[in-house]
C-alpha cells in the first residue's frame, strides 16, 4: 500500500511482504522519490534489516530500487509496478 501526503510531499510504503519505508519526493520532480525503511521482524532473515529506497513513475509503470545497507543481504532489488490509479 502506497499512502501519499502531497502537502509534504511524503509517501508512505507498506509492502506485504514485511518492509516498510518512507519516501520523499525528489525536489523539482514529483514522479521521483526516494527514502529509507526497514523489514518487520516476521521477515526471516531480512529482520530489522534497513535499506535505501527509491521510486520512479513513469506513466503508468512504477519502478522501485532498494539497496540493502547490509552487504550480505544481495545488494538491490528491483521490481516494476502497474499503477491502478
């Protein structure tokens, strides 16, 4: 679930998966955010694990970068979303 607040051009990040993260706009382009957040302890062998986060709009297609600040964990994932809005 993405919750925005254009007002302080924030965004909230709730994933199913166990992350969490918060994201600010990238000053001069809404379709950008970027940000930080952390797995939930149910999430095996990510728990209380923090990341750098950012996202990009394009269109219709949102893609999201997380980069794991604990080298061991694989770097950085990527995934790409259809925006249903």
């Amino acid at each position: 679930m993405i919750a925005d607040n254009p007002e302080l051009q924030f965004y909230g990040v709730v994933a199913n998966n166990g992350w969490e993260a918060d994201l600010y706009w990238v000053k001069g382009d809404e379709g950008v955010s970027a940000g930080g957040g952390e797995w939930n302890d149910m999430a095996g062998g990510y728990a209380e694990q923090r990341f750098a986060i950012d996202m990009t709009r394009n269109e219709d297609r949102l893609f999201m970068r997380m980069t794991h600040y604990n080298p061991a964990l694989g770097g950085m994932v990527k995934a790409e979303y259809i925006c249903l809005d």
